[in-house]
C-alpha cells in the first residue's frame, strides 16, 4: 500500500468534517480511501489500536461492506489479511 500525503490530508479531512464519526465508519472510510490494507495498516491510518480495529473490520465485513481482497505474504511473520471495499 502506498499511501501519499494528499491521500492521508482526505482521509483527515472527512473525519474531522464529522462524516465518519463512528469507529466503524473511520474504519470504513480507511478501507475506501486506502484498501486493499490489513488491520495494521488500518490501525497506522486510523490511529486506533489494532484490538480495536479487528472486531470493527468483522462488523464490517458481516454487514457486506468490505470483503477479503487476498493475503499479503511481505515482509517477515504472519501473513496479513487484506481487506477491500465490496463492490456491488
């Protein structure tokens, strides 16, 4: 994922407007404005804690909006779920 400051500046912007004043709509708008990421890479986005992200992405992809894009096999350890926004 290559993420530009003027992509960080948007994703700021809508959330401080108050657009995504939930959890799970930052969440959410992380995933639309950056996806394909993994919960760490979500976290980094969001500033909320990983633990915190996860239970939010799964809210997520049970309610349809986001779904798994594929699993990302960089750098060293376990291997990372990417997440994506459903298309429809």
């Amino acid at each position: 994922m290559n993420i530009t400051l003027t992509s960080l500046e948007a994703y700021h912007e809508t959330i401080m407007s108050g657009r995504a004043d939930t959890m799970r709509m930052r969440v959410l708008e992380a995933v639309r404005c950056f996806g394909p990421a993994s919960d760490k890479e979500l976290s980094r986005i969001t500033g909320i804690p990983e633990n915190t992200i996860r239970p939010r992405r799964g809210e997520l992809a049970k309610l349809g909006m986001i779904q798994v894009e594929g699993v990302s096999n960089e750098g060293p350890g376990r291997r990372k779920t990417l997440w994506r926004i459903t298309v429809r």
